[in-house]
C-alpha cells in the first residue's frame, strides 16, 4: 500500500472546509503527495483566515535562533503570524489570533528528536486554540528516524525549554500527532475537539527511505533524511565551543575547530564508539570552512560522520561519544557555549539539551557517567509504557 500522509487524507475529503474559518500551522516541507504546499493546496476549497509559522520562518529560510516577523502570504493573501520571534513570549500565539476562527489546522514534518521545536509550537499552538473555543486538526506525517525505538533520558522539567519542552527522551520516536496526543493526556484537554488523520499504510519500523517520498527540508540545516538520523546526538555539539557545520553544506556531519588535529580527532572518535559499540556510521578525518556562525570564514580541523546504515545507528549514545572524544582530544581547547540559547541565559545549553545537568557534572567521574547513561533504560522503559496509550500505528 502506497504511504499517504494526513494532508492528502484531508484534501480527499476538502469540503469539510468549505465553511470553517481555520487557521494553518505549517511550514514549506507541508507538500502534498503531488507536491502542492499546504496553503495553496487547501486554498483550492477555501483559503486560510491566518497562517503560522514556526521557527525557520513559513517559507524556511531563517537560521536558527533567528527572529522572522509577521507578514503577508503572496500566493493566498493570508496573514503570516510568526510563532518565532524577539523573546519567550513569541512562542505562543497570542488569542486574538484565533478571533473568528473556529478551526487550527496542523500540518509540520517533525525529525524524530526532542530538539526540535516544531512539536513545541504544535502544543503550544493547539493549546491557546482550544481554550478559544476552536477544534484542533492534526496532518500526520512520519517519524523519519521510524517509531519503533526509543533512546535516551527522560527530561528533567526543571530543565524544559523551547528545546526540551516535554519529559520525554532525545529520540521518542513518535510522530507528531501522537506528542500532541500525549501532551493532551498529560495537560487533561478534552480531546473531543482534537481530530487527527493519520498516515496512511506507515509502519513503526519504517524509515524516512521507506516511505517512499522525496525529503524536502523542514528547516534549513536538516537538508537530508541522513541528517535528521543523526541529529539526536549530534544537536549536542549545539552547546559546545566546536562547529556542528552550520554554514556548510554538511551541517550536523561536519565536526571541528580552528587549529585541531583532524586525523588525533578521527581516531579517538572511532575508539570511543568501538568501546561503546556504536555502530551504522563512520568517522573520517575533515576540514571545512564555515560560511557563518561558529568559526565564520576559518578552515576548521575536525571530522565527517557518514551514515553507513540508518537501522543500526544509535543516535543519542553516538553524540555523548563524539563529545567526549572531542573533550579528550582538544582538552582546554574545548569549551561550553556561553551564550544565550533559545531564551534561556541563566542554564548551560548543554544542560537544555541533555534535559538535565548529571551528564555535565558527572563527567569528572567516569563511574559517574556510566551511572547515568545505565539510567537511560529505566527512563526508556518508564516512556514507553507511557507512550503505549497514544501510538496511532502498528
């Protein structure tokens, strides 16, 4: 059976729209089977009363942590309501939004990774519709790293932010609709109003090569299905002094800093994942130039990760690794950012990311470190039986 996702189940059916007045939460990986954007797709019954946009802009081409402002679709005529802008506050849309509208549409290609914000703004976003008195539908699309496993820590709440909203491990494996509906349990919404068209023919064990559908980028460094594999560990280097690729072509697989020694990198790299082992990517030796952000216009020695088979990477144990490797490698050279990270100033991003701060403080004692990564089954274990009760497939 041919795999169809939520927005072609819904446009089979588009004359449920004809007279809602909806708001659309969507971005420019929302395509149809026929590769038709959301809101242009579904202006074809009726056009859209507001559009949202989450991080990256509507149209995708902001960076991260970049402000994109409200503006106006050039296609349907629509406002573009930013769920992304100056602070915290942003991130919510505001009431007023929803002000005659009876209905929010949401239609956002998720990665497989706590990280990644779209799920946030979909809460977020469901959440302030509802209490305005509008239903909630949900275009499913796949999990692309698969929902079948799950890897990783629970967050600590006291942790949460933009990119660790809800308890849940780094790789969660569900898609989308099914954090929504997990979210909706634990908030105690009345899901009557919630409405979601699930992926037709999709399997929990398949992957994005599986699905049979061309990978169009959900935000502007996760340019391929290879990417979106890695990124559950490999974000971490997002709370590092060292460049994760962005400004390259190969962000996420691209590792380094000025002065390093790329070929000590590439070794200690592979020693680490064979002791831990991790396996279904390789490590080469690499240097790159940065185009912007980290290390802007400096050539960078480090390394390349290359996804040799996606069913057998682990993909949050092989970022720990690889940041270890690098801390033992580049010694004082290696820092934590300093900086501000998705508003929040006054906690270490890499205790944001890791969902707490045992991996930080316990990296002095390596009993320690082994401690908690052996935690990680019983917190896997404790989501699962969670996660039971809202999964949508087989």
């Amino acid at each position: 059976m041919a795999i169809r996702f939520g927005l072609d189940r819904l446009l089979d059916d588009a004359g449920r729209l004809r007279r809602r007045r909806y708001a659309l939460l969507c971005h420019q990986a929302s395509l149809s089977r026929d590769g038709v954007h959301a809101h242009l797709a579904l202006a074809a019954t009726r056009s859209p009363a507001a559009l949202l946009a989450p991080e990256h802009g509507f149209y995708g081409v902001e960076q991260d942590m970049v402000a994109s402002r409200d503006e106006r679709d050039p296609w349907t005529g629509s406002p573009v309501v930013s769920l992304y802008g100056e602070d915290a506050s942003s991130l919510r849309p505001r009431p007023e939004v929803f002000d005659g509208c009876d209905l929010l549409v949401i239609d956002l290609q998720d990665v497989g990774a706590r990280y990644y914000t779209f799920a946030a703004s979909a809460v977020w976003a469901a959440e302030v519709a509802l209490a305005a008195g509008c239903e909630v539908w949900i275009l499913d699309r796949p999990n692309p790293l698969g929902g079948g496993e799950v890897e990783g820590n629970l967050l600590d709440l006291d942790f949460a932010s933009f990119v660790g909203a809800f308890r849940m491990p780094q790789r969660h494996g569900l898609t989308l609709a099914e954090i929504v509906l997990l979210e909706a349990r634990r908030r105690g919404w009345d899901t009557a109003s919630l409405t979601v068209f699930e992926i037709e023919g999709w399997r929990r064990v398949q992957t994005w090569p599986d699905v049979g559908w061309p990978w169009t980028a959900p935000s502007p460094n996760m340019p391929s299905p290879d990417t979106a594999a890695i990124y559950p560990g490999l974000c971490l280097f997002e709370a590092t002094t060292v460049s994760e690729g962005r400004g390259t072509t190969r962000p996420f697989h691209l590792l380094g800093a000025p002065g390093a020694d790329a070929p000590a990198l590439a070794g200690r790299c592979e020693e680490r994942l064979e002791a831990a082992g991790l396996n279904g990517v390789s490590v080469v030796p690499a240097m790159f130039r940065p185009q912007f952000q980290k290390h802007a216009g400096a050539v960078c020695a480090g390394v390349e990760i290359r996804v040799v088979d996606i069913r057998f990477i682990q993909p949050v144990r092989l970022g720990f690794e690889l940041l270890l490797a690098f801390r033992d490698v580049l010694g004082r050279a290696f820092g934590w950012r300093a900086e501000p990270y998705e508003f929040v100033s006054n906690t270490p991003a890499i205790d944001l990311l890791a969902g707490t701060d045992g991996f930080r403080l316990g990296l002095e004692e390596p009993a320690a470190l082994e401690s908690w990564y052996a935690s990680w089954r019983d917190d896997e274990e404790e989501f699962r039986a969670e996660r039971d009760s809202v999964l949508l497939y087989p």
